[in-house]
C-alpha cells in the first residue's frame, strides 16, 4: 500500500533546468525578493521539499503580478503549467471528474513558479490513490491577538494526546500564524474514517478545555481560543506543504520544526525564501532526523 506506479518512461528524467522569465520581477514587495530568487529557493530546497510534495494532487497560489496584487487558488490545469507539471483524474462529489495537478522533480516545481506560482498546497493523499489518505493534520488557527505562546503550548499538548493514542506527530511552523501538527500514517483507511478520527480528537479537545479550544470553524466562537482546524482532513482539502513559500509580507516558508526547538520559537514565520542555505543547513540536525516519517497506522477512537 502506498506505493505510486511510476509513469511510463517515455521522456528522459526530468530532473533540468526550467528556464525562468522575469528574473528582475519583485514579487515581494515588501521585503524585495523577486521571481528569481523565489526561483533559486524552490531549486534549492526542492530535494528537501519532495518527499512531502510528491506525487500528491496539489492546489497553487499563483500571483502573476507579485504577492501584493491578485492571486488566486488553481487546482486544475489552465494550459501552459508545463509537461513536469502531471494530471490525475479524480472523481467529483457530483460524479464528474477532473483533472488536479501533481509533480515528482524539482522541474514540475519550477514550472509551476516560472508560472507565478508562490505557494504549494498538497492533498493528505497521493495521486497513485487518492483515496487513501497518508497524513492527518491538525492545523491551529488562534484567534487574533492571542500570543504565540498559547499555539506552542496548544501544539505540544496535541502531540501529548496523541502520544497517549500511540500516534508520533511532527510540529510545522505554517510561517503565517499558526502551527501545524502533523501525524503521518500508513493507508489503509479510508476517507470517512481519516475525517472521523480528526474531528472527534480535535471535538475531544475542545470538550476537555472548552476556554482554550474550539473545533468550530466559526469566528465568533473563536474569541480568545485556538480554532483546532481538523477540516484539513477531508477528500479534497488541503494544507500548505512543508517548505512551501507563503505569499506573505516578508516571503516567510512554512518549515518542519524539531518539538524541543519549537519552545525558542517567536513566532510562525522565523524563516524567509532568502534562508535557503540555513534551512539545508538545519534539515541536517539531530532535531529534524525523520521528521514526518513514522510507521503507524490510525487507532480505533
Ligand atoms: P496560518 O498559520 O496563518 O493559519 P495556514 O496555511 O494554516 O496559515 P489557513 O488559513 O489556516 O492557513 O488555511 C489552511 C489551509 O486551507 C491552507 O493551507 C490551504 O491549503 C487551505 N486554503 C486556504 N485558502 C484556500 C482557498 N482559497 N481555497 C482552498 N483552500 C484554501
Ligand atoms: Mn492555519
Ligand atoms: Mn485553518
């Protein structure tokens, strides 16, 4: 289970240089990174950023004219992404089908910036079957004003019940506001079960200490708590992959952070596209060591 069947070699390894246009474009206007250098961050992070990225159906950001003017969400093809950028069919709730975007090399993920694209979302499964989910994420959203410290606390407490349940998570940092916790899984089950565990834990939490958490979506129930956002786990939803640029003010990275290490941190967003070489440098440390990676199937809850 879990494999993905390689497409037939019909063109050699993809693994080239993508030609980008518009090197000299800012794309961060704020912080004053261009296209070529969100380029030379995906190229170098690209080896880092795969095993996660992958071979799953993904959702883009692209802003064609930089982070500061319109961007939009595209999950299908538009024409023009380029021939590292794959197709898998997937059947719609109305029974239809569509084609979602994947890629398997650093070329697919360049084509998809020399594109506009910023940010990479990806599914909780993987395009050889989409069906079978291979990770749960609990993504913590804190209502505004609430301090960082709070998400650290409520992140390590969600690792804590997890463990209790004989689950090994993976703290990221989203480099907007918030954490994500990440359990992988073996496949195996389905869709309905993958959605059931994650909203009765996330239910579960809330119910335990409903002043800290909620598990509903709404704004106004959100005052003062963590929204425990367990939506990320549904057919067709996606989350914001490790390593992905964000379109934000300072071209911020969501990045894998080691659980002793998140204790230090400040704030969601400590590293920007102009990191690259730290962040190779930190993917080497005791504290990253097969971070995402464990052998465990979802428990009866
Ligand atoms: P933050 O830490 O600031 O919350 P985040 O990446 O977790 O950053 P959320 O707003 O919580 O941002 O969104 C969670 C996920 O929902 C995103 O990572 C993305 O995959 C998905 N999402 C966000 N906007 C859209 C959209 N317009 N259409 C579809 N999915 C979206
Ligand atoms: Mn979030
Ligand atoms: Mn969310």
């Amino acid at each position: 289970a879990g494999e993905v069947k390689p497409e037939k070699a019909s063109k050699p390894p993809a693994d080239s240089i993508v030609e980008i246009s518009s090197r000299e474009r800012v794309v961060f206007p704020d912080s004053g990174q261009t296209k070529g250098e969100l380029a030379d961050y995906y190229t170098a992070i690209a080896p880092l950023m795969l095993p996660f990225a992958a071979e799953r159906p993904v959702s883009l950001v692209r802003c064609p004219q930089g982070r500061a003017k319109k961007c939009f969400f595209q999950k299908h093809d538009s024409g023009g992404l380029g021939d590292a950028v794959h197709h898998v069919p997937i059947k719609e709730k109305d029974g239809g089908t569509e084609d979602y975007l994947f890629v398997r090399d650093t070329t697919g993920i360049l084509q998809c910036v020399q594109m506009g694209t910023i940010e990479f979302h990806g599914w909780a499964s993987r395009s050889g079957d989409v069906e079978k989910p291979d990770r749960m994420i609990f993504d913590l959203d804190p209502d505004e004003g609430l301090d960082f410290d709070s998400v650290k606390q409520a992140a390590s407490d969600i690792r804590d019940r997890l463990a209790e349940l004989g689950l090994t998570s993976f703290a990221m940092l989203s480099g907007g506001k918030g954490v994500h916790v990440v359990v992988p899984l073996r496949t195996g089950h389905g869709w309905d079960a993958h959605k059931d565990f994650a909203r009765r834990f996330a239910e579960a939490m809330a119910m335990a200490e409903p002043e800290r958490f909620t598990a509903t979506m709404s704004k106004a129930k959100r005052k003062g708590k963590i929204f425990i956002d367990w939506l990320r786990n549904q057919r067709g939803s996606t989350a914001v992959l490790p390593y992905s640029a964000r379109a934000r003010s300072g071209a911020p990275v969501a990045v894998p952070i080691g659980w002793g290490e998140l204790k230090d941190m400040e704030d969601a967003h400590p590293f920007s596209i102009s990191d690259a070489d730290r962040l190779l440098k930190r993917s080497r440390t005791k504290a990253l060591t097969g971070w995402g990676f464990a052998d465990q199937r979802l428990p009866d809850l």
